[in-house]
C-alpha cells in the first residue's frame, strides 16, 4: 500500500475515533471515585457553620453536575469579576430543619457559593 493511503486510512480512523469519544458526554466529568461526596462534605460543612448546627443534622437532597457560565458559576455580586470560562461543577441541594439550601461548586469544590 502508498504512504499516502495508509495516512489517509490513520486520518478517516482517528476521526471516527473521535466522533465515538465526543458522544460520551460523561466524559467531561470524570473525576476520581469519592470526589462528588468530598464536596458534598464540603457544601454541609459550610452550611453547618452557617447555621451553628452539627452536619450529621443537614441531609443531602441533591447533587447534580452542571455546567456555569462563568467562574462566578453564574452567581455574580457587584464589583465582582469573573473569568469568562464555561465552568464544570455541581449543583447541591441540603436540607436541615426542613428548609432547602442550594449551593453552585466548581468541580473540584474549592469554589462553594450559595445561593440565596
């Protein structure tokens, strides 16, 4: 076979190849195993401190990967600036004394906002 047919043979299956990968939209969000329930731990310690009660009294209701529109994770406060970067996360809702609370992460949890 010419050179030039196995290059194109190696170009049609890495596009192909591609097209496969690219419709696995899971795979944006692969995180290391416990990662989501880390930042859940996060999210209920905050809300804990918040509220001045012990985080075994705050239950999860949710948790659902999102992605933000920003850094900010589409929460933007006055005077605030925000990379203008679509930002993977979480959305997580707790619970505690019969009230729901929303709070926006980034994917690693290091960005907790709540939203009120």
């Amino acid at each position: 076979m010419k050179p030039i047919v196995w290059i194109l043979v190696i170009i049609i299956t890495a596009g192909v190849l591609w097209a496969i990968w690219d419709a696995f939209p899971d795979k944006k969000f692969s995180l290391p195993e416990g990662t989501n329930t880390l930042i859940v731990g996060y999210t209920k310690r905050d809300l804990a401190r918040e509220l001045g009660v012990s985080s075994d009294n705050i239950q999860l209701v949710q948790s659902v990967q999102r992605e933000w529109p920003d850094g900010c994770l589409g929460v933007k406060k006055e005077g605030q600036a925000c990379t203008q970067v679509i930002t993977p996360g979480y959305q997580i809702v707790l619970e505690a004394d019969g009230k729901e609370y929303i709070f926006r992460t980034n994917i690693n949890g290091s960005v907790i906002v709540p939203i009120r």
